[in-house]
C-alpha cells in the first residue's frame, strides 16, 4: 500500500519561508494572498495488504520520526 | 573529567570542541562514532555543532535516532552532564531532553557572527565559569536557531532559572531572547553559540576558554 503524509507547521508556529514566498506571490501581482504555509509531502509504500495496519504503522513512523509534535501537524493517507 | 564527543556524519565542530576540552582539561577527549551503540566510560557527553544528516527532515532529527543516541539518552536521565552546541542543541530537543524545537531563523538568513550574550544563571556546572548577568562573546552559525516552545513551557523555563544565555540582540528570532536552556535536573545544557570557538584571542577571545574551565572545575 502507500501512504502519503502530509505535515505541516501548526497554527501559531511561525513559517518564515511562508511568509517569503507571499511576499514574492504579492511581488507577482497576486493580491489578496494570505496566510501562506510551507509544508511536506512524505510518500512511501509499504509492504502491507490491510489498509489499518499500514495506517497504524504510518502512524508510528510519524510519531517516532517524521513529525515532530512540538511544532508539526502530520496527516495520513492510505492508497492502495 | 573524562568527556567523550558523539561525532555525526556531517558534524563540524568536533574538532573544535575537543581542542577546547583538552585545553580545560590537560588531555583529549574520546570522540565516539554516532554508530557506536555504547559509550565509553565517560562523566560529560558532548553533541557537536555541524550538519548532522545534511539536516535532512528537520535539523538534528535523524542524528537524535542514531544507535548512540539511546545510551546518551540513558546516561543523561540518570545524571550524566549532556552539553549540546548548535546542532547539538537541536539533537537535544529532537531527542526530548530538552524542551521545545529550533525552528528558521525569521529572517530566514543563515546568521554567521559574533553576539553578545547574558548570562541568566551562573548556578549550572556549565556556568560556573561566570557570574549571573555577564555578558560573554560567543560566535553562531547556523540556519536553524530560532527557539520556539508555548508560553507555558517557556514561563516554566524561566521560572524555574532554566533559561542559562539570552541574547543582548536576538539575531534570529527565538522566543524571549533565548540562546541556552537547561533541563529540569541541571545536567542537560543546550545552545546555539559556540564557546568553542572563543577559545583564543587569535579567534577574538576568551569567553569561551572561561566557560570549558568553569566546567571543568565544577566537574572535577
């Protein structure tokens, strides 16, 4: 199955390169912009055939290393 | 003391921080492979500055799951003293010995110089060197300094005299000027600067000379 993991900054959690990059969508004439969030994308497959399972192992790897809670939100998605 | 130095792949500041242990110390400290999954016999562990991992997911984070890391975790709960500069520090807090995480700097600009700092708490072995509300030239170097934690974490910090370095000018953003922390038992220091490289007036002084000393006779 895969798995693809999304994490981001949590509210409150200053993003500088957010905030760079709505500078440069302003300085693009973009207005209206706000808000902007960097995040990342993890993706990876695993060699499970029960979508729980793969979830729950998922669920491990972010606790133990792909996020870290003090600053980061993480979200999981299971795919076949 | 008998200081032993984890060395990461990409750390750079090993060879520096064992200069200024041996020059506090009369001999060279043991430099341990992050592979390693036992320490030597050692009475003060040091996590070097550098780029462990290329800094690769967050800075610090893969080094702090390195086979070494479960014996100086071990070491450090049960008393061990656990310095940690720059990279180190971040390893620390990934690690959960130290409270919080090192985010960007807000500026988003790798800060490279010399900056003054307060010392907050000259009760720690690793601040015995100096007297509470000095002021030390340290170097930083680093992309990754800006200190965050919640308010109730960093109240807790400084209520509890846990806050060892302030910045005089905060060069990167973190939280209530904060450069150094200690854990809850004392025995874990975390920073940005880097005394080590204050360790000869051919480097722009000796800062950094007074506190390798200060611990040094605290450790003795």
């Amino acid at each position: 199955m895969k798995a693809k993991i999304t994490i981001t900054l949590k509210d409150g959690v200053l993003d500088p390169q957010g905030k760079a990059i709505e500078r440069a969508l302003k300085g693009l004439g973009f207005d209206g912009v706000f808000d902007v969030r960097q995040g990342k994308e993890i993706e990876l497959k695993l060699d499970e055939t029960d979508e729980a399972a793969a979830r729950a192992k998922a669920e491990e790897m972010c606790r133990k290393l792909l996020a870290n809670p003090v600053m980061e939100n993480y979200a999981i998605e299971i795919t076949a | 003391m008998k200081p032993a130095v984890i060395v990461f792949p990409a750390s750079n500041c090993d060879r520096d921080i064992a200069v200024a242990l041996e020059q506090a110390t009369g001999k060279p400290p043991a430099m341990v492979w992050h592979g390693d999954t036992t320490l030597p016999e050692t009475d003060f562990i040091v996590l070097p500055g550098g780029f462990s991992y290329g800094d690769y997911l967050r800075s610090g984070a893969m080094a702090a799951k390195s086979p070494i890391m479960r014996d100086v975790i071990e070491k450090a709960k049960a008393g061990t003293p656990v310095l940690g500069v720059c990279n180190g520090f971040q390893i620390l807090c990934e690690a959960g010995l130290l409270p919080g995480a090192l985010l960007r700097n807000a500026e988003l600009n790798f800060v490279c110089r010399t900056v003054t700092l307060k010392v907050e708490n000259s009760q720690s072995m690793f601040t015995s060197g100096f007297e509470k509300g000095q002021y030390v030239d340290f170097p930083v170097a680093h992309h990754d300094g800006n200190y965050f934690a919640d308010d109730e974490t960093l109240n807790r910090l400084e209520g509890d005299g846990r806050v060892a370095f302030r910045y005089l000018d905060n060069p990167n953003g973190s939280a209530r000027d904060i450069a150094g922390i200690l854990n809850d038992a004392g025995n874990v220091l975390g920073l940005m600067p880097h005394p080590e490289r204050m360790i000869s007036p051919l480097l722009g002084g000796l800062d950094g000379t007074a506190f390798f000393k200060g611990l040094a006779g605290a450790a003795a």
